[in-house]
C-alpha cells in the first residue's frame, strides 16, 4: 500500500540517493523544455485524426479561404467618398510595407480597379462586393494575408502571432485616429491572438495570486519555516517534473493549460498539510520531533494513499475526452499529484525532521463540531430536507443545456468580441459552414452540379437560422452567361485565371457552398445540421455532398462528445470509489455513504448553476471529471477514521473523537482549495473561470457534507446496527 512505514524511514536514514535521483530528473526536464510546445491555437483543441477536423483542413487545402485576418474599418461617412477612399490607398500601401504582410485583398481590389480589369469575366454586380463592403456604405472589410515564414525568427509562432498583429492594430488606430475610423480585426488569426493573450493574462496573474495564498495559508497556520520550505521546495520540483513530461511527450497545451500550475501547487498543499497538522498534534502532546513525524506519517499513510490514488483516476478520466488540450490537462495533474505524493512522504518528511517544534495551540473549530452534533441530534429532518433538496436539483439539473461558443468564450469588451459583434451588424457574421458538392465520377463542374447547386441555395436561403449563402452559381448570374457557356469558359481558363479559388478546387471537379449562420449554440448547430442532412438524403443521390464543414460546428460536436465522455467518467469513478470504501471498511453501508457524500455536492452545485442561467460547456463539464478526486479526499480521511462496525470501540464518543482529530485539517484543505481555485475568477478566458467557480462551490459543498451529513448517516446506519447487534 503505497510507500510502506519502513521504506520512508530508510530513505530518511539514506537520503543521498534520493535526492541525486531529484536532482537528475530535475535536469531531464530542463533539457527537455525547449521542446515545450507553447503555440496557443484554436484547432489545437481538435484530434488531428477526428474524421470531421481532417475533412475540415481538407476543404481548407482545397479552396482558397478568406477568413484568417480580416480587418473591418468602421466610419461615419461613406467610404465612397474622397476624403476616406484616398487616405484607404495610403494606409494600404503602409499594411504592405509590413514584412509580415504578403498581401492585402478586399474592398480595396474596387477601389483600386483591380477586380474591374479583370477581362475573362465581365459582371453585371460583382459578388463579392456585398461582403467587403456595407449596406449603408460605412464599414469595409480587407483581408490581410500573412507572411508566417516569417514566424521562423521568433521563439514560437504564438510570440510572432502576438507581435504582427499588436503592430499593426497599432499603426492601424494611429493611422485612422485623427479620421475617426475604428478598426477591428477578426477571423482566425486574430482568435488565436486573443487566445495567446489570455494565456499571457492568465499566467501573469495566476503566479504572484498563487503566491499570496500559500504565504496568507502557511502565516495563519503554518508557522514552521522548515515546513514551510519543504512545501515550497515540493511544488517547485513537482511543477518543473511536470513541464518535463509535457516537453519529452510533446503534449498539447492551450489557454486552459494556464490553469494547471495553479490546481498542482494547491493541490500539494492542501496534502500535505494532513501530515503537518498530525505532526503538530503529537507534538502538542508531548512527543518529540521524530516520534511526531513517525505518528504522522502512520495515521497518514493509508488515507493519503488511497487519496493520491482516487485524484490520479479522477485526473486520468480526462485523457478520455476528444480534445487533446483536455487530455494533456488531465495528464498532467495526475502525474504531478503523484510526485506530490512521493515527495510528501520523503523529502518533506526528510527536511520537517530538522524542524525545531514548540507547543502551539492548533486549529478549533468547536462552532462547527457543535453545530454538527445539532444536526445528529434531528437525523430524520436533516435527511429528509437533503432528499427533497436532491430531487429539486435532479428535475434542475436535468433541463441543463449544452450552450457552449468558442467564439463567446472572451469577456465583452474584448476585442474579439466586438469586432465579431460588428461583423454580424454590418456583413454576415463569422458563423460559417460549407457543402463541397462535386461529381460522383470526379468529373469536371457541369450542369448536374450546377442545378443541385441552386436548388440546394433556394432550400437553405430560406431557413431561419441562414443569413447568406455564396456559391458559384451567384458568380454565374452576376456574369449574365449561360451554363453552356460557362462551361467552355471553365475547360479553356484555369481556376486561378477565372479567379474563382473560393468556390471551386484547382481540378474543377469540386464546388464550395458557403453559409453564413446566425449565431447559435452548440446544440442548434447541431439540430440544423441534422435539419439539412435530411433534406440532402432525400434530394442529393446524384451528387456528392461532404457533411457540413465548419469550425464552430467541429468545436459543437467537440463540446457534445467531451459532456458525454466526462459524465460517463464521473460516473465510473463515482463506482469505483463507492467499491474502494465498500472493501476498506468491510461494509457496503460505507460505499453507499462514500457515493452519496461525494455524489451530491456537484448534484446541488449544477443545481444552482442551471438556476442562475449557466450552461454545459467544455469548462464546467472537465469539472464533472477532476471534481471527484480532489473532493473524496476529505471523505477518505474522515472515513477511515471512523471504526466499522466490527470494531470493538464503534460508538458515538469514538465518532466525535475522529471527526475532531479530522475536522481542523479538512477544513484547512477546503479553505486552501478553495482559495486556490478561485484564482481562475481573474481569468479572461471562459472555460477556467467557469471551471474555477464550479470547483470552489463544489469543494465548500462537499466540506459542508462531510461535516453535517456524515454524522447523521453513520450514526443511523452504523451505530444503530451495532447497538442492535
């Protein structure tokens, strides 16, 4: 059962090995971390070998795209008009003097003439001047073609990322300032922008945060600077062991990664703490210093074992999620649990024996324990307001929806955020999904295609949720040729020399439809995509039509499969640790009690969460699948104290007596929890604030159990059983 008793002691008694091995792997992982990979992506949070992700990139390879950067100018006066359309061709001029600017396309291709010179196709209207240029003449959009070759002298394609477009969101609104223009950037460049500098935020709040809670905890009730250190000394190892494997595995981190600092070195305090506090407590009566530790270290073992080993499984559970981000997460705190665990039992123990103890009165909470042995003393009101309090938060909890954005996941005044507002307001919008209709033969685009083409227009044009639909046949009309004649057009001219590489694939034999949607959530994408499948089933047997492409519908499905997958694994681990207590204790009555206790806090927590309007998203459901480890801990610790039935001293003085030994150091876990989590309050990105906000309330939750519930059920499961035996 984990390090056994003896085992410790000889490596306390020999410690050269031990921290010679520290030392090396300490160095592993700093040779590793220039592998680290710290690009913060937006399709990192898809399996490169998702079916509907490899079919996406796909149709990115196939057509051109015109949605990477695009910079939306906002004026008052229309942009027709001298006093904008000439200052336009100078700022352009000075967006292509940037080294990392290849090209510079868009409303100005008008202006300038470009697209009107065009010779081969001659429009009545051109098609694409509705989507560069506003209705009421006062917003316009150029996209901006980056040279990301230029990525190669920066440390990673983020920094690039970050700096390219800081400079020129910079030149753009000193450049348009004095003109009252407003200028906003958008597509999926400046997403992944946003992303980088949420991490940035993120990581530079999240450390001195963290700091100030481990100073605040250890000032109020660990006063040892030799405990202290060791604690300190732990996290350091364990965060850089950590970075190591995510280097030497090359894993995948993202936004959300931020927050897995912050869950390893709260986690190793909260502990380790259990050996600091039963370490006091035997110093307080008397014991020396190594007599304390040896005490310590034996009331501990079995509870921070089986502790480590349930947070390691509910950690684990994550690597079963879709998103290789999530996975990573899940990975990693496992293992740094691990090394907390075996750096717990040697190394802080090692260190807390050169510690110089005095007596110190410890940690009382004689309110709580009072207003627990109240609760006992009325065991069926509390039962029963916990059952019907249950069945409210099960009829709540189920009307929970799934109504999670990517593109929502910023706060409203970010400027992602706003530049995606005004994109709906003036064009739109960004919520884009395409067809790729083609030949079932491979043929060349013909008349077959080109009528399914426009009888699948008229079907989704006049569906609620479509703003705009884009496909070749628009460029057809606006040309005022024939099919027949277009089609001899087609055979002579290349796709480039047509300059139709957004709706048709070099080889002709593929067409793109694009829709442009209204926004949505997570479960409507998926409910129209369903909508159109079945109209194609019945109207498409000619044809070829790929299923519906889009990122934000990837990142829907992406959403739907990971809420399954954490509920499955919720559910698999709240079985496990029912049969682990079962067997511990040699009673199924301590299983039931160990599901209920750690299966109702995050029951009553989605409760309240529905109530006040949230919603399944990729944070709150990872809360479903690391929650459980983390809070079962204070349930082990309580519960392994408490005798079973076969225990010759199973009564109600030896009930108190275990939750008074327990109680001061499980609050002292919630409380660091708890403080630790609510970092994740501070960040900008939605997921950890969600997920940060949920554990908090799930962890005071589950204390809150523990406490005042525990008693009652084993008083009347346990004791009563006894006493009638």
């Amino acid at each position: 059962m984990g390090l056994h008793i003896r085992t410790v002691w000889t490596i306390q008694r020999h410690p050269l090995g031990l921290f010679v091995s520290i030392i090396l792997l300490i160095l592993l992982s700093l040779l590793g971390l220039h592998r680290l990979n710290l690009d913060v992506n937006f399709s990192d949070y898809f399996s490169p070998t998702d079916p509907r992700f490899v079919a996406f990139n796909q149709m990115n390879d196939s057509f051109e795209r015109h949605d990477q950067l695009w910079l939306l100018l906002e004026s008052k006066q229309h942009w027709r008009e001298a006093e904008l359309a000439e200052p336009l061709l100078t700022f352009i001029e000075q967006l292509k003097g940037n080294p990392n600017v290849i090209s510079v396309q868009g409303y100005n291709q008008f202006l300038q003439g470009d697209v009107s010179a065009d010779k081969i196709l001659n429009y009545k209207k051109h098609p694409r001047l509705a989507s560069v240029l506003s209705e009421n003449g006062q917003a316009i959009l150029l996209q901006l073609k980056l040279n990301e070759a230029q990525s190669k002298s920066f440390a990673t394609r983020s920094v690039w990322l970050m700096s390219t477009l800081d400079e020129i969101d910079a030149a753009t609104s000193a450049f348009w300032l004095p003109m009252n223009v407003n200028s906003y950037l958008n597509g999926t460049h400046a997403l992944n922008w946003q992303y980088a500098k949420v991490l940035r935020h993120d990581l530079l709040w999240f450390a001195p945060s963290l700091l100030g809670i481990i100073f605040l905890m250890a000032a109020l009730f660990i006063r040892q600077k030799v405990w202290i250190t060791a604690l300190c000394l732990n996290s350091v190892v364990t965060l850089i062991l950590t970075l190591g494997i995510a280097a030497w595995l090359k894993l995948t981190l993202a936004a959300i990664s931020a927050f897995v600092p912050v869950i390893i070195v709260t986690l190793a305090l909260a502990y380790a703490s259990h050996l600091y506090f039963a370490w006091r407590r035997a110093i307080n009566l008397g014991k020396s210093n190594t007599q304390a530790l040896e005490h310590s270290v034996s009331v501990n073992q079995a509870p921070l074992f089986y502790s480590t080993l349930t947070t390691i499984l509910g950690f684990s559970l994550l690597m079963f999620s879709p998103s290789p981000p999530i996975q990573s997460f899940g990975l990693l705190v496992a293992f740094a649990v691990l090394c907390n665990y075996l750096l717990s039992l040697t190394t802080l123990i090692y260190f807390a024996g050169f510690s110089k103890p005095i007596k110190e009165q410890g940690m009382h909470f004689g309110l709580v324990l009072l207003f627990a042995k109240y609760n006992v003393k009325r065991p069926n009101a509390v039962i029963l307001g916990i059952v019907l309090l249950s069945v409210l938060s099960l009829i709540s909890v189920s009307k929970l929806t799934l109504n999670d954005d990517p593109l929502g996941y910023f706060e409203s005044n970010n400027s992602f955020t706003v530049s995606s507002q005004k994109m709906r307001q003036y064009f739109a919008g960004i919520n884009l999904q395409h067809y790729v209709v083609s030949s079932k033969k491979g043929a060349q685009i013909d008349k077959v295609e080109l009528a399914f083409i426009y009888k699948f227009a008229r079907y989704l044009k006049v569906q609620p949720e479509v703003n705009k639909v884009q496909h070749l046949g628009d460029w057809i009309k606006s040309t005022g040729m024939g099919q027949t004649q277009f089609k001899r057009l087609l055979t002579e001219k290349s796709v480039v020399q047509l300059r139709l590489q957004s709706e048709l694939n070099k080889h002709k034999n593929a067409s793109l439809v694009t829709l442009y949607l209204v926004p949505m959530t997570a479960m409507e994408l998926v409910a129209f995509e369903t909508k159109v499948n079945t109209w194609l089933a019945s109207n498409a047997q000619n044809i070829d039509v790929s299923p519906s492409l889009g990122s934000n519908l990837l990142f829907a499905h992406l959403s739907i499969d990971n809420a399954n997958n954490m509920l499955i694994s919720f559910g698999v681990a709240l079985l496990a640790l029912a049969v682990l207590l079962s067997m511990l204790k040699r009673s199924l009555a301590f299983g039931f009690m160990g599901l209920l206790l750690n299966f109702l806090p995050l029951l009553w927590v989605f409760a309240l969460w529905q109530l006040n309007g949230g919603f399944i998203s990729l944070g709150t459901a990872v809360v479903l699948g690391m929650m459980l480890g983390i809070i079962v801990d204070d349930t082990l610790h309580l519960m392994l104290r408490l005798p079973s039935k076969d225990c010759s001293h199973s009564n109600t003085t030896s009930m108190w007596d275990a939750f008074s030994q327990v109680l001061p150091v499980i609050t002292f876990t919630t409380l660091t929890i708890s403080l630790g989590f609510s970092i994740g309050l501070m960040s900008d990105f939605a997921p950890i604030s969600q997920l940060s906000l949920l554990s908090c309330l799930v962890v005071l939750f589950a204390w809150g159990f523990d406490v005042l519930m525990l008693p009652v059920l084993y008083q009347r499961w346990m004791l009563r059983r006894i006493d009638a035996d």
